[in-house]
C-alpha cells in the first residue's frame, strides 16, 4: 500500500466565478481522476461556485484573491502556491490562469501542463497555447481545427471531450410520468426541452418564437436559470405562448426532465464546444432538432434521428419539429442503439481512459 503522498497531484485552475459547462467540466474530471488514485486540488477565486461545490465534494480548495496578470502581488502569491503543492500536473481552463499559472508552471518545471479549450469562439491571442502548456486538450474536434488555423502545432492538440454519465443519463419511465404530471403535461402533448443555462449565445429565444408558430399540443419546457430569464418570460408572454412555454428554473438532477420530454430543441448558436446538454439528450435517446453550428454537427454525426436548420428560422425549425414529432414516440430499440453510440464516444468512461492515456505517455502514473 502506497501513502497518499505518494501518488501524483493533478491541481486544476480556473478563474470563472459562474457556474456552467466548463466548471461541470472541471469537477467532473477532479472526481474521476480522484477514483483512479490520483489526488486532486482546485486553485480557483474564494468566491467562485466551484470553490463551493468542490468543498462539498471534498476535493482540495486552494482560495485565491484572484488572477490577476497586472498585479504583482498576484504572481507572488501563486508562486508560493504552486511551489508548496509540488503538482505532477496542472491544467489550467481560462485566459487568465492560463497565462499566469502556465508561466509559473513551466519555471517551476512542472511535468506535464495541461491547457484546456472548451469554446468555440474567436482566439484573441494563441500565446497562452504555444509557449506554456505541453498539450492543448479541446472540447471538439472542431476547436482542434481552429487552434490548428491559428498555428497551434496538431502534435500539441487532443480532442478530449466532456465525459457525461451513460448510466445517469439513460431514459426513464418513472421520470418522465412524475414530471409529465407535476407539470400537467398530458400524454399526447409533444414537449419540446431544452436544458441550459440562460446565457445569450444558448439562443433560447428561437425556442420561444418557434413555439408561437406551433400547434396547442406542441408544450415547450426550458430548465435553467440565468441573466436571459426575465427577458425569456416576458418574450413568452408578448408572443402569447406564456401558458405553452413552462419555466421549470435549475434543477440539480436535470436527468428526471430529459425522460419528460419527446423532443430536444437545442437552440446555441456560436460558442458551444460540445454541449454537455446536448450529449445528455442524446443519451437520453432523444431526437434532436439544432443549429447549425460546427461542433455541434460534429456530435450528431453519431446518431441518425436530427434535423438541422440556422438560427432564427422560425418556420424550417417549425417544420423540423413536426417531422421528428413522426418518429416513433420513445421507442426502446432507437434509445438504445442511440445511447450507446454515443456513450462510446461521450461517456464518462471514454473520456478518463483517454486522460489517463495521455498522462501515461507523459510519465504520470497512477500508484492503485
């Protein structure tokens, strides 16, 4: 038996103080890296919700003030930080830990220095890719291709993505007949979800004028809080679909209202990685209706019951949504070649057998 100090620390850094994908992202791999005998810190801001939800899961908290590359208080602290943790590896996940934390990595000559890339968006500067880290994990193939326009050399670049829980995001009956109930959704109603959080670029907005343009038995339920909502609910109400479009706030076990629903709408226009909601539907068994957006092509390449359509087409959305409303309702033998099609390439397990691969060509070992 190995003492606990003895095996490798993985530390993971972050400046965001929100909650959303990226900081799932991060717990997620934490925990499972924890589970294979590795131990595992967080550096992040004291205030930051994963500072919390870290704590409660009982992964090591390392507070800071914040990052802040034009203070020089700021570098000292981390140094000191760093230099007493004696990491095997660290990854670091947005702007401004990544420059700071990969600097201080590589001076402290760390082994193995991870940069995670986890969006789709315009790259401001490719510095924090090229000279810090040894590997750039992306979210997407898709993002791999961007950072490799910008010159990022492809040896550097491994397409590692969210793993999700195939086995908690499966279908289930009893789910959906509670929820479907709680809500007074009847059983011929079609309902239509979308699990985010309400950010602009989810384009939760589309949802609400498609369902304006849909038939009564077509309900709409959005699951998810954030800066879009109050915005959302009043669209609702001007369009006169107020009664169709339900508000079912954030949920903790998002699971329960992926079983409810007949169709997923999924409605992010620029940004998205490989939504996490999105691979939960899938693994739900759900038929999908998106836009078009390259990652997220990329991820329905694997399953056969989608359609496509650009953002804000209300009626080709519309008509998308009637066509898979013809598919056969929650049908056991489509769910679950679905399911496992994309657990093979989402799941949990698929994404910590390719982390774990990759410490390995770099030296770090588990010691269980």
């Amino acid at each position: 038996m190995h003492s606990i100090e003895q095996h490798p620390l993985v530390i993971h850094t972050d400046w965001s103080r929100s909650w959303g994908g990226q900081e799932i992202r991060v717990l997620t791999e934490l925990k499972e890296l924890r589970k294979h005998g590795f131990r595992v810190g967080l550096i992040v801001p004291q205030e930051s919700e994963l500072a919390w939800r870290a704590g409660v899961e009982n992964i090591a908290v390392y507070p800071i003030k914040k990052f802040a590359k034009f203070n020089p208080g700021s570098w000292w602290d981390l140094i000191i930080l760093i230099r007493a943790l004696k990491p095997a590896v660290i990854n670091t996940h947005s702007s401004e830990d990544s420059w700071m934390v990969g600097v201080i990595a590589r001076f402290c000559c760390i082994p193995l220095i991870i940069r995670t890339r986890h969006v789709l968006a315009p790259v401001s500067s490719t510095f924090s890719y090229k000279f810090f880290p040894h590997i750039v994990f992306t979210c997407s193939a898709a993002i791999a291709d961007q950072l490799a326009l910008k010159g990022i050399s492809r040896d550097k670049l491994i397409v590692l993505s969210t793993g999700n829980d195939e086995a908690r995001f499966r279908f289930s009956r009893q789910h959906r007949e509670s929820i479907r109930q709680a809500y007074n959704i009847a059983d011929p109603d079609i309902l239509v979800g979308n699990v985010a959080f309400f950010r602009h670029y989810k384009g939760l907005a589309f949802v609400i004028r498609t369902a304006a343009v849909m038939p009564a038995h077509f309900r709409f339920m959005l699951v998810g809080d954030g800066e879009e909502l109050l915005g959302l609910k009043a669209l609702a109400n001007e369009l006169g679909v107020g009664d169709r479009v339900i508000f079912a706030g954030h949920q903790e076990q998002p699971e329960h209202y992926f079983s409810a629903f007949d169709l997923f709408f999924f409605s992010s226009y620029e940004a998205e990685g490989v939504s996490q909601s999105l691979i939960q539907s899938l693994l739900n068994g759900l038929p999908v209706l998106a836009c078009r957006l390259l990652s997220t092509v990329e991820t329905l390449g694997f399953i056969e019951d989608y359609r496509l359509v650009d953002y804000n087409d209300v009626t080709a959305a519309g008509q998308a949504l009637q066509d898979l409303a013809r598919l056969p309702r929650r049908d056991p033998e489509r769910m679950e070649k679905q399911h496992q099609a994309v657990a093979d390439h989402y799941g949990t397990k698929t994404m910590v057998q390719s982390l774990l691969e990759t410490y390995r060509r770099f030296g770090v070992f588990s010691q269980d």
